[in-house]
C-alpha cells in the first residue's frame, strides 16, 4: 500500500520539510505520495500544526494518525473531530533549544547578569552570586523538555527539585507529584520554570496561592504556556515584590498586546515565544519514524491522551 501524506502546515515549512520526509520515508523504505494537497478522503496521515489551517477533521474518513510538528497539542485535542490517534512531537532539537534558553534564563537571574549590563551609572558593586549548589530551582512538569532542562541544572550543580502527574525518578532531582507535591516543590524555590502542557489541570497553576509559597523575590520563567499564569495575581506579586522578576516567553494572546502590561513592566522580561522551535532536521525523523511504525502496523510513540489532554 502507498501511504498519502498531507503536509498541512504553514506554507514556508514544505520546501524545508518535504526534502527530508522524502528522504528519510525513502530510506526506511515505505512506499508513499507526499502533498500538501489531497483529496480529505484519501489520506492516510496528516503532518499537522495548527496553521495549516484543517479545523475539521470528519472528511479524513481514511486516517491512521495526526502527527504533529508542535510539542504542545492544547489548539487541537480538545477538537471533537479528530477521531483518530494524535501523536505530538518529542524530538532531541527541541529538547536541546529548549534546555539551552532555560539554563540561559536561570544563569542570567542566578548570577545577576543585569546589574552590570543595565549600569547607566558605572556603579562598582562586589556582590558575587551564591554557587549554584546553594540555589534552588523548581520545574513544574517533568516531561520531554522539563527533564532535560533538570538534568542540565543539576549538572551546573543548581538545587532541583521537579512536580509531574506521575511519580518520577530523575537522578539528582528531588520529584514531587500530584495535586501534594506542588507546594513541595514550589518550598523556597528561588527560580521556577514553567514546562507544564495548557490543560485545564495546570491552567492558573501558578496564582496568589502559589506565589505566596515562594521566598519573597522569587524568580518565574515560563517557557510552557500562557495559561499557567494568572496574569492577574504575577503582576500583583510583582508589585508587592513577592516575585523579583519574570521571563515570560508564552502568552494567553501572542503576540502579546502591545498595550499589555507586561511589556511595560520594568521586572518583566518579554520574549516572542521563541524558547525552542521544532527542529525540522529531527523532527522529519520522529514523523517518518511515526508513519514506518503505522505502515507496518507497529504502535505510533509520543501519543497524547485525549482526556489528559497532553
Ligand atoms: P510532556 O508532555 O513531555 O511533559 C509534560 C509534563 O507536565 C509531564 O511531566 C507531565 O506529567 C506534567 N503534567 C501535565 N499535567 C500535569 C498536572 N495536571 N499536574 C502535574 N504535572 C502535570 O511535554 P514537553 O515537556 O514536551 O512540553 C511541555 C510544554 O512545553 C508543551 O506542552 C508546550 O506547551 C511547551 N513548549 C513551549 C515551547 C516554546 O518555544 N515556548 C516549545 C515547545 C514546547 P507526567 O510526566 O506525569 O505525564
């Protein structure tokens, strides 16, 4: 059997995409037309991001699987059309981009990087940073990317600890879980990043409750999603300087109004969503790997769970 592969994402992406689906499905030897134009009824998988702009998925009466170039799949689970199994990308680039803007952010807050960038009056203040042994770091979610973020910071000798739905073991990294382990892992953290999905469990996780159990100063980095925050309580914490600072990279509304208030503030550093992009040299191989497995009617990996919603 040919497989039909439909490439619906946005246009720029198929000059880049189509040469290395192309050449990776070659070499494992599938058989398969690939387009970004088909026939719903006649295609076998969809390569999915949301600006590929498929809303409705009941035409695909033939599909084996949703592959999707985006690490988080929140615009698309919840779409009562798609029937089919959903699978979202976990690749080594997007880890990779991923860990190095997250340990960039941590540096530059554990080392106080801005006093001396920012120094309008050529101050000359000794103020050495605590070693990182002596510093706390909290990840909220322990997946793909918030692991790897951890095992990074523990190399740098960073204090870790971690929160995840399920238990896990990370070595070196104290791992909390479930609705208890939150404020276990949130106890005098003075950094904490944000890798949770957009769900309606980890919505708002970080409110005034949870801020309120941070050492006063805390620091928040939030490279997950903009729901994680209630917009509303950081900026009174930041206020209050219950929160020091904050690097917020994902936002309810993006790009980000340019009459939010975040951009204004002077502790909030605002970045376009950029922590890490799906990396097209990788991610081709966890596609291809993903239609090999359907063609030869092996289990599809990284699936998302539909009433988890990640
Ligand atoms: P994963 O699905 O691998 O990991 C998600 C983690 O969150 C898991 O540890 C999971 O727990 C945990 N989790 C989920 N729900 C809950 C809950 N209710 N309570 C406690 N823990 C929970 O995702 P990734 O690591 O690949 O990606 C994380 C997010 O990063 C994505 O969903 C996306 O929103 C964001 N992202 C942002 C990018 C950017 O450029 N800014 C780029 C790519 C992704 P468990 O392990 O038990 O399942």
């Amino acid at each position: 059997m040919t497989a039909n592969i439909l490439f619906s994402a946005r246009a720029a992406l198929w000059p880049i995409y189509e040469p290395l689906i192309t050449r990776y499905l070659t070499k494992a030897g599938i058989s398969f037309n690939l387009a970004t134009d088909f026939p719903a009824d006649q295609v076998d998988y969809v390569i999915y991001a949301p600006d590929g702009g498929i809303a409705d998925f009941t035409p695909f009466t033939r599909l084996k699987a949703v592959l999707s170039l985006w690490a988080g799949v929140e615009k698309i689970v919840g779409n009562k059309t798609l029937t089919m199994p959903l699978a979202r990308m976990v690749d080594h680039g997007l880890a990779d981009g991923m860990t190095e803007w997250v340990t960039g952010h941590v540096l530059r807050y554990h080392l106080g990087m801005d006093a001396q960038i920012v120094n309008p009056n050529h101050d000359w203040v000794f103020a050495p940073a605590p070693l990182a042994k002596d510093r706390k770091i909290a990840i909220l979610g322990l997946g793909a990317l918030g692991e790897a973020s951890a095992r990074a910071l523990r190399t740098l000798n960073f204090q870790v600890s971690g929160w995840s739905r399920s238990p896990k073991e990370i070595e070196g990294v104290t791992c909390h879980h479930g609705a208890d382990g939150l404020s276990l892992a949130l106890n005098g953290a003075d950094i904490v990043v944000l890798l949770l999905p957009d769900t309606p469990a980890t919505e708002n996780i970080l409110n005034a409750d949870t801020l309120a159990l941070l050492p006063h100063g805390a620091r928040i980095i939030n490279p997950g999603r903009g729901p994680l925050i209630d917009d509303d309580a950081l900026l009174a914490a930041l206020e209050s300087g219950q929160v020091g600072h904050a690097t917020l990279d994902v936002f309810r509304i993006e790009p980000l109004p340019s009459e939010h208030p975040y951009w204004a503030h002077p502790n909030v550093t605002v970045t376009p969503h950029i922590a890490s992009e799906t990396r097209p040299v990788t991610a081709a191989q966890v596609i291809c790997e993903n239609i090999r497995r359907g063609e030869n009617g092996e289990p599809f990996v990284h699936l998302v769970d539909p009433d988890l919603g990640y």
